[in-house]
C-alpha cells in the first residue's frame, strides 16, 4: 500500500464520519431549534482543522 492509496482510504473514511455526523446530529438540532448554530459550528470546525493543517504540515 502507498500513500495515495492511504490518502483515498482516510478521505472516504472521512467522508462518511461527516455524513454520518450529519445525518445523526442535525435533524436532532433541528428538533431543538438550533440546526444554525449546528452548521455554523460545521463549518467553524472544518475551518479550523484546514487552517491547521496549512499551518502545521
């Protein structure tokens, strides 16, 4: 195995982490009226991890 194909492997494993999260966690925030504030902090958060990642690696 080399790193690209590590790179495919970790990115779908990602993928389906986000869709799970999603699909789990926003139609409970939804339920309780703050399904904004849950993508706000989605997107907080992806920001974050992609400004780490620039800065760090």
């Amino acid at each position: 195995m080399n790193n690209i194909t590590f790179g495919l492997l970790f990115a779908a494993v990602a993928g389906i982490m986000v869709f799970i999260a999603l699909d789990e966690l926003l139609p409970s925030a939804q339920k309780f009226g703050q399904h904004h504030l849950s993508i706000y902090g989605l997107i907080t958060g992806m920001a974050i991890m992609a400004v780490s990642l620039l800065l760090f690696a």
